[in-house]
C-alpha cells in the first residue's frame, strides 16, 4: 500500500464519522446566520411569449460578449433564489423552509456532507418570498 492510499484510507474525518449516521445531526448556525440552499435555476422567473413568438424571461445562454472588453464571458448573475434550511437563534425575519433572494457574492460555503449548503447574514438577504396575505407570520 503506498502513502497515498493509506492516507486516504486513515482520514481523521472517516474516523471521527464512523459509525455516525447521516440523520445524527442538525446544522445551526450562530447569531444571524442563515444556512441556504441555492436553486439551480430561478422557480419565480416570469417567462412571457409575445405574440410575434418572442420567449422573453428566459436567459438565453451562459456566455455573453462583454460591453467593456467585447471578449466573451460568463452571464453571472448576482442574485440568487435559496431555500432556508436553518436559522440562527437571533434571526428575526426569517424563518426555515422560506425562500429568499439573496446577492450571491456573500455567500459562505458550509461543507456539510455535500449538500451544497451556504451561510449568510441575515441583513444580507434581499427579501423573502412568501404567500400573499403572511408577510408579517
């Protein structure tokens, strides 16, 4: 067995986790924190089809030609759509299970079991979605 391979198999993480099963914890964060899951695509983008056929809402492609430069780049957007998985205990307006709109360039990677879960502060978070008639629940 080379050193690699041992390594590999000798992991302190696989040793702390052995035997852990994967419903043993909750993820909670700290003071006004907010444990996200972001959306691989918008659910409330509004897609419209004009009558001449046009589709408009729909972004047409991930690589756009940049105005400054005129090279081609990636079409990043700066908002996101997350799902609210947790909520730390001094969180006034959010509450789990929401969904919110949030700058995605604050976001903190939360490295539990690939879930691909991201923290941010509460007073970053744009504005939550919520049914019409509960916006004060």
């Amino acid at each position: 067995m080379d050193y690699l391979d041992k390594l590999m198999s000798d992991t302190i993480i696989e040793k702390q986790l052995d035997g852990i099963k994967e419903g043993e914890f909750d993820i909670i964060p700290c003071n006004v924190g907010v444990i996200v899951k972001p959306y691989d695509e918008n659910p409330y983008r509004k897609i419209e089809k004009t009558e001449s056929g046009l589709i408009i809402g729909v972004q047409s492609s991930q690589k756009v030609r940049s105005n400054d430069s005129g090279e081609i780049e990636e079409n990043d957007e700066y908002v996101a759509c997350a799902k609210v998985i947790a909520v730390g205990p001094f969180c006034k307006n959010v509450k789990v299970g929401e969904d919110v709109f949030l700058i995605k360039h604050i976001l903190k990677p939360v490295p539990f079991r690939k879930q691909n879960l991201w923290e941010v502060d509460e007073q970053n978070i744009l504005c939550r979605i919520v049914p019409k008639g509960t916006q004060n629940d």
